[in-house]
C-alpha cells in the first residue's frame, strides 16, 4: 500500500497545480505542500530521531497540514491537539507522549498560546521546541524560519508503524494515547471512499476540529487519497459556513448535531437549498432523528445520515444513504468493520482499528478475547444489521433498580417546540439512587415544566418512571470542539448543588 507521504510525492508530481485545501485566501496546491511540508520535514530531521513525536495545537489553518505532512515525510509521529485545552492538559500529553516539538498559534480567540507554552514548559525537564505560527514570541521558533531548508523526499516507512498520536478526551479516566497507522488511516479511507460518494473533485467543508479523526482525515487525507479538497474554517458561523458552501460548491460535510442544526437553519435564512450539497455525515454526539429528517427534506440534493465511531475504530458505520428512514432512526451499517453486541455493550472490530495504544496497559482492558474493541456504548442490532446506539454506560440512570437510557428520553424531548437542547443525566439520591434530571436550553419563549415533559414522554407511549424528575434551566450546554455534549461536566455542576 502506498504511504500518505507518497501519495502526496505522486499528486505533486501528476497534477502540481490541483488544490488540496483552502484556507480564506490561501489556496494551498500539491506543489505547494509538497515544497513546505518537505522543508519543514527536513527541519525536523535535523532535530529529532525519526519517530519523535511532534505536536500541533493549531486552529483549521492551512499551516496544519503542513505540520502534518512533514511528519509524515520525515517519519516522526504527528500529536494533534485541540486548541480549547489549556495548561493542564497539555501539561500532561507533552510529558506523557515525549512530545519533541509542539506548533502552536501565537495567539487565538484571544488566548495567548505563546505565554501558555512558555509556563508549561518551563516546569518540564526536557521540554519540547516549540514552533510559533502567525506570530512571533522570545524563545520560540517562528515557523518560517523552518521552511528555509531545502525540502526532503519521504523517508522509508513501515505502513503498519504509527504514525499518529490522538489522546481519547479522558471523560471517563485518564486520556489516553491511541496510535494509528498509515494501514489503519487507508482502511477508513477506503471505506469512506466507497461508501460516501465521494469522486475526484469533490469539496468538504471542514469546521469540524482537525484535532479529532474527522475533522483531521477530511482535511489532510481524503484530499490526497480520494482526491478530494477541503475548506477549512477555524470558527464555526453556520452563515459564513453556508456562503463558503456556495461559492466552493462544498459536495461533503461532517459533523455533530450542532453544525447540521446550525447550518440548515442557515440555509433557511439564506434561501438556499444546497444544491451541491450530496452527503451530510452526522455523529460525534446524540442526533435526534427529527433533525435528520428536517435535513434531508430541505436538501433536495443531499443524504443525510447518522454515523457512529470513536478515536479507536473511526467511522464504525457508514450510515444508511440508501433508506431516509433508516438514516434518521438508526446509527447506520458497518461498511468493513465488524459489530458485536455483548450484554448489551457495542463491540467493533475493522481494519480501521487503531493499532494499539502508547502505553500497551491502556489496552488491557480495551479488546475481548476475540479482539473486538470494547466501546463502552449500549445499543443493538436491527433485523437488518443497522446499529441502534442507546447510550454510554456511565450515562445509563439506575433509579429504584430500574434503567433508563437518556439517549431515549433527550430523542424525544428535542421535539418539544420550547427546548433548544436537552441533556438528561442521573444525579445521586439517598431514597432512590439516582433521580433523571433534564437540563434544557430553551428557546426564547416559554418554559416547559416537569408535566410538560411527563405528557410528551406519555403521548410517545413511554413508561412513566423514564420522566425526569427534576429541570434546571441552562443558557448553553457544556461541550467539547466536536460538539459532544459533556456530560460528566453537568453531573459534577449538578451534584454539587449548582443549577
């Protein structure tokens, strides 16, 4: 199988002039990436040993990719970092990882990274060199100053050695290091190429983190594997995200409820139907069903569907483009991964698989005897072999010896016309051990009380004891980049009195 790094030796060469990413004005060419990435690929070279780890905490810029490149050119291992972390958490993934170089903004949103590298770092025994971009602070490494060296060709590299470090979101434990490989990066592309309809010329727009596997394999791999472009945007504004659909004539996206529902509200506002618009891939957080069928009803060009994955198996299920009302209902289909269900437990199983973790005790308990990857998530099998997700584990309430899964209660409670978000999450209770708690973000007009949601739950035929018995009234819900409501964050908030 061919590496990326050779992939993108080959487009340079077959089609120099052919745009891989666009960045506002930028618009960054094969040839042009292949010449930065190479230069920088040589920077590291002169640096580090070959497979060092080299971080980058960068918002959607072009310059990631470059970063990203030049790893794999050079034959380090890539860390993408999601900018919204600060001092703690990167504190911990620079010291657990070795990290031998970090790239970060000078400044973004308002936050000074260059400060914050400087605080952390000076704490750690062998700190890292850090590389500043759009900016410039003492001590640090301006970017450019390493695409001067004359760029490298790409080293010899083994397609099942990793190649990339993505830390799991520690919402259940310590986060912890997954290692991915050229050979498991080409087994999710190759699904999703086959699945998604994806041709040669088609466009993604990626508002999505490239720090997450989505949103790094839209920018940085299909547009070399599948010979695709992607559109970055490091701010999510669903009107600006709808123009920049228009004018690029965006054919993909992929995102959590939050960017769909923004984006089709957008496009309401806007009069437009998308017509370009072919496939809207949503998961990475609950999508209530109604949303999906809103969506697809008012993109008359486009299918959208509901997916399911993680960092370890990325893209578990390829959704269902063929059937509306499985693709609003379900969670979609394994397309080359295999689906398990355990005691109710979904275990998956592909070549996607990532390839282990950074440390191998991480992985003890993360695959069965057969090998399948233990998700921690609930949900069954349909007749058909479409995947129902019901909920995390740690997300189910017990109350009075009886489960419930929120995932089922929050799906119908969304279609009230005065809720704007909702999560459901159990709270410690001497007399029941856990009560359901709704937190709503309201629309602007009324409030709807505890016996607007028992009567809801009841007209959809559901057992009284799943009604919430208490609602807390929220301006926002606390979420992660990808848009994954954080959940462990509301019960700690919750069990500590707050409201």
């Amino acid at each position: 199988m061919s590496t990326l790094a050779a992939a993108l030796g080959t487009a340079a060469q077959e089609r120099p002039d052919r745009v891989l990413i666009v960045d506002g004005d930028v618009e960054l060419s094969t040839a042009t990436l292949y010449r930065q990435a190479g230069a920088l690929a040589t920077s590291m070279s002169r640096r580090m040993r070959v497979g060092s780890v080299v971080s980058f905490m960068l918002p959607n810029w072009h310059e990631a990719a470059i970063v990203y490149l030049a790893a794999a050119i050079s034959g380090m291992v890539v860390n993408p970092i999601l900018p919204s972390l600060r001092d703690s958490e990167l504190r911990f993934i620079l010291s657990d990882a070795d990290v031998r170089m970090i790239v970060i903004p000078g400044q973004f949103r308002g936050f000074d990274y260059a400060a914050m590298l400087s605080r952390v770092t000076a704490e750690m025994p062998a700190p890292p060199e850090v590389v500043v971009v759009r900016g410039e602070h003492p001590g640090q490494t301006p970017l450019p100053e390493l695409l001067e060296a004359p760029a490298a060709a790409a080293s010899e590299s083994d397609p099942a050695a990793a190649r990339m470090i993505m830390y799991t979101s520690g919402t259940t434990g310590r986060p912890k290091g997954v290692l991915h490989s050229d050979e498991s990066i080409e087994g999710l592309i190759r699904q999703i190429g086959r699945y998604w309809r994806i041709d040669a010329g088609d466009t993604f727009l990626v508002p999505s983190p490239i720090a997450h596997v989505g949103g790094s394999i839209y920018a940085f791999e299909c547009p070399l594997l599948l010979g695709s472009s992607a559109v970055l945007m490091d701010t999510w504004d669903p009107d600006a995200a709808v123009a920049l659909m228009q004018q690029h004539r965006v054919t993909h996206m992929a995102g959590a409820t939050p960017f769909l529902d923004g984006l089709l509200g957008a496009a309401e506002r806007a009069g437009s139907r998308l017509p370009d618009l072919k496939v809207f891939i949503c998961g990475g957080a609950s999508v209530p069903p109604a949303l999906i069928r809103r969506a697809a009803d008012y993109f008359d060009n486009a299918v959208v569907t509901r997916v399911y994955g993680s960092t370890e198996v990325p893209v578990t299920t390829v959704g269902s483009l063929e059937c509306a009302d499985r693709a609003a209902d379900t969670d979609g289909h394994a397309g080359i991964a295999e689906i398990t269900i355990v005691d109710g437990e979904i275990r998956v199983r592909g070549p996607q698989m990532c390839k282990g973790y950074l440390h191998r005790e991480d992985g003890a308990s993360a695959l069965d005897e057969n090998g399948y990857f233990r998700t921690g998530d609930l949900g069954h099998l349909t007749a058909d072999g479409h995947l129902v997700v019901t909920g995390r584990a740690k997300d189910i309430i017990i109350r009075n010896g009886e489960n419930i899964s929120p995932k089922e209660v929050e799906d119908i409670l969304i279609g009230h016309p005065e809720i704007a978000e909702i999560a459901v999450v159990g709270i410690p209770d001497a007399r029941t051990g856990e009560r359901a708690c709704a937190v709503i973000v309201p629309h602007a007009r009324s409030i709807p009380g505890l016996a607007d949601l028992r009567d809801l739950l009841t007209a959809h035929g559901v057992a009284r004891f799943k009604t919430p018995e208490q609602v807390v009234v929220w301006d926002a819900l606390p979420k992660n980049d990808a848009g994954k409501v954080l959940k462990h964050q509301i019960r700690a908030t919750l069990s500590k009195g707050g409201n």
